[in-house]
C-alpha cells in the first residue's frame, strides 16, 4: 500500500521516482493520491510526468497535476498550461490554469492573463484579474483592469470598483461611525416617516430594525394600489440607506399576505412582499445578507387549512402561514466586517459580545405578540436578537414605522439608543403610556416630538 511517508521519501529524492511510481499505477485513485500527498515540491524535483499527465483523460488527474505544476515557483512551463487552457472544457481545471499562472507573479505572464480577462466564466476574470493586481502601479495593468468597471458580471465589477473608483467616490461621514448626533437620541416623532427624515442628517444611524404596513391587510394603512405600496417603501428605504452609516444593516420584517375576496364569485388575492419588495432594495445600494424565518406555532396563526380538511381535493390545498420573513440587508460597501467593528473601542466590543444561548441557525422560534391596542407588533424576544446580533452598545437603532415602540424600548433595555417615527397619534399617544420614565428610560428621557419640534431642535 503506497503512504504518504513513502511518497514524501520518494519527492525528496528528486530524481523521477514519483513518476515511476505513478506509471505503475492502474487506477484513477491511487493516481489522484500520489498527487494530492506530494505538498511542497523540492527545487530539485523532476516534473516532466506532471506535463504529461496534462493529457489524461480522467479531470481530477488534470486538475492535480495542474496544482502541482502551480507549486513550482515560476520555473513552471506557462506555455503547456495554457494550451490544456485553451482545449479544456472543465471548468475546474480552466480555473486552476489561470490561479496557478497568476501565482506565479512573472511579469512575462501579463499579456496571458490579459487574454483569461475575456474569457466567459467570471471566476476565470476574477482570477486573472487577481493574478495582475500582484502587479502594483502598472499602468498597463491599469488600462487592461479599469473598463471592467462596465463587466456584465456584478463580482467583476465590485474587485474592479473597489480597487479603482471606491476612493474617489469615499463616503464623507462627518461623525465618527461610533458616535451620532445628540438630536436624534431617544427620540421618537409622530408624523410621516418620509416627512421627518428630511430633518435627519447622512450617515447617522447605525442600525434599522423595522416591520412596515402590511399593505392593506390592517386599518392603519391604505395605499391606492400595491405598486403605490411598494414604491412607497422604496422611499423609505432609500431614505433610510442615505441616514445610514458606511456597512451598516437594515433588517425588514415582512411575509406575504392575503387580501380577502370581494366576493364569492372572486379569489382571495396573496401578495409576496418579501419577495417583492427585494429587487427595489438590492437596487438601492442594499447588499443582501440573510433571510431568517421567523417561526411561529400552529396555533397562533389563522386558520387556513379548515376548508381543504374537509374537502381534500388537490388544487385546493391551503396551508396555514406560521412564518415570517426577516431580509437583513447591509448598506453596500468595499469595506469588510472588520472595518465597522475595528472604529469601536475595546470596552464597547467587549461589553457587547452576545452571551450564550444565541441563535444558531436562520429559523427563529419565537411566539408572536398580541395587544390590546396595536394589531402587529414585535415580540421582545425578536428586537433583543436582532439588536444584540446587530449592534453595538450605544448604537442608533432607526424604527420608521414605530407602532407601539418595541424596538425602542428593546433598544433602552440593551444600552442602545432609538430613533423612532410613528405618525398614527394613536400609537404614538399609545407609546407614550408603555413608556415608564422611572424605570426604562432613566438615563436619557424619552423626547416625545411633533414634526414641528423635531425640526425645531434639528436646526
Ligand atoms: C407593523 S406596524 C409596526 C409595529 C411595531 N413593530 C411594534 O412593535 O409595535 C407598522 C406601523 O407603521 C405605522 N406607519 C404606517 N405608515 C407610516 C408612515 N408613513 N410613517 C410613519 N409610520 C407609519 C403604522 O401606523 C403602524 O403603527
């Protein structure tokens, strides 16, 4: 039986013996072994059977030889690659020509790599395009790379972007992204979102937690049609994208409902507003993240399977809806993770860090809420995960369609900050009486505002 001890004895001696050993083989796995054991290869090793097994008929083989070739450090022979490149229909192998060519780092390899840039498969242009960034301040390099900025693939287009264009288009924020405005602190307004958020400077709020109107499944809202709805919540959305701060998240709760028939002789009509409402969001500068389900028991949700019970026919089938959708979005950015998480101080990252028990997968058990007042709104359990995963101590949490106010109140508990509009009076009188100055909201009261004085202290 061939080890891997042996193998690494046999490499060292440099001298063919691997390819003897190989030569003997019968089998594709014993092959693919050999290859797969050898790791580093030595500056004396003989590698002409690796150029021959560039002709195998089995891929794997192809693709192992090719990484191995990758290992010799420039004295490989790019010209034999790129002929297995150019009659190649694997499209595993074709990307482990172009990673190992541009490993490389040879300037002669340039004018190859400018070709890989046209190739069709985007991972391909990605690698390519990798390989010649190792080329730092060349101008032609330049040329070849910035009119990719127009590629029809988005990935293409973000490498090129972000190392082209994303400094001269940087964000100005004018805070520190930690720190916002004293204005906007424990405030809640009662008036039209998109009214208020005209007061609302760029880049002030850290994080959006929000569950909009369900179009008009409930009496607070009536939108003439679900267009208007949806172009109604691009604005806010994109309102909500400019006040938002550089990487920072917005998190929709929705799900899809149903608006009940005009008569018997029509059919109910459902509407997927998660999934409608997606493409305005991507489109205005919302990177998607996740989709976490929120999941509810059976027995709190209406009952839609009653009739399909009975009557059992196929077509008819109606099952009822125990969950909901939260789409987390992040404000697009070159910048990584760490950037954001790098401009909190030690203790602040420290103290936020999440305990224990956390959510480990994207469903959610959690039971819904009920009230006396408010028909929709969020059980607390959902705001602390979404706060705490979210966020940092201190943080701006943004609610545009406060309701009751648990994101505010959550907010308080979790030594965040909210911002909050509401504009039914209703709620926002309702608001007022769950909020308990004594207690939750001690440290820095509640400011309670008409749009009028929130503009007044926005000046
Ligand atoms: C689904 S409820 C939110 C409930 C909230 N999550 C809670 O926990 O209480 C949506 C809320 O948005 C409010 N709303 C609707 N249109 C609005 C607008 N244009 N500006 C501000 N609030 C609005 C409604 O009055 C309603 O209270």
């Amino acid at each position: 039986m061939i080890t891997k001890e042996h193998i690494t004895k046999l490499k060292q001696n440099g001298n063919g013996e691997i390819a003897a050993l190989i030569n003997t083989q019968r089998d594709v796995g014993s092959i693919n072994f050999i290859l797969e054991s050898l790791g580093r290869l030595p500056n004396n090793f003989n590698a002409e059977f690796l150029y021959e097994l560039l002709n195998h008929s089995h891929s794997q083989v192809r693709l192992n030889a090719v990484k191995n070739i990758g290992k010799l450090n420039g004295k490989s022979d790019t010209d034999c690659l790129f002929q297995l490149y150019q009659k190649e229909n694997d499209t595993t192998v074709r990307r482990e020509i172009v990673s190992s060519i541009g490993r490389q780092r040879k300037i002669s390899n340039k004018p190859i790599l400018f070709n890989f840039l046209k190739d069709e498969d985007p991972k391909i242009v990605c690698q390519a395009i990798r390989g010649l960034l190792v080329f730092e301040n060349d101008k032609e390099v330049e040329k070849n790379l910035r009119p990719l900025v127009n590629h029809p693939n988005e990935m293409v287009r973000t490498v090129i972007y972000k190392e082209y264009f994303a400094q001269e288009n940087q964000h100005k924020s004018v805070l520190p992204h930690a720190e916002t405005y004293d204005f906007l602190k424990n405030v809640v307004v009662n008036a039209d979102v998109l009214e208020t958020l005209k007061f609302v400077p760029d880049e002030s709020i850290h994080l959006t937690f929000t569950s909009p109107p369900y179009y008009n499944a409930r009496d607070y809202s009536i939108y003439p049609s679900y267009q208007a709805y949806l172009e109604f919540l691009e604005k806010v959305f994109l309102e909500t994208h400019r006040i938002t701060k550089e990487g920072r998240f917005l998190i929709v709760n929705t799900s899809p409902i149903i608006i009940p028939r005009v008569s018997r002789s029509h059919s109910s009509k459902r509407y997927g507003i998660p999934f409608d409402l997606h493409p305005y969001l991507v489109k205005n500068g919302w990177d998607f993240i996740d989709d976490i389900v929120w999941l509810k028991p059976e027995s709190s949700v209406k009952n839609r399977i009653g009739g399909f019970m009975q009557h059992r026919k196929p077509l008819g089938y109606k099952p009822n809806s125990i969950t909901e959708y939260l789409m987390v979005y992040r404000k697009s950015t070159e910048k990584l993770l760490d950037w954001n998480i790098r401009n909190y101080n030690y203790k602040t990252v420290e103290e936020s860090k999440v305990a224990d028990g956390y959510e480990t997968s994207n469903v959610w058990k959690i039971d819904p809420c009920f009230d006396k007042v408010h028909s929709a709104i969020f059980p607390v359990e959902l705001c602390k995960r979404v706060i705490q995963y979210y966020s940092y101590k201190g943080d701006l949490i943004f609610d545009p369609f406060g309701g009751s106010g648990t994101v505010g109140r959550t907010a308080k508990l979790l030594d965040r900050l909210f911002f909050l509009t509401e504009q039914e009076p209703k709620y926002f009188e309702y608001m007022k009486t769950k909020t308990k100055p004594h207690t939750m909201f001690n440290e820095r009261k509640t400011r309670f505002l008409t749009l009028e004085q929130f503009q007044e202290i926005a000046k």
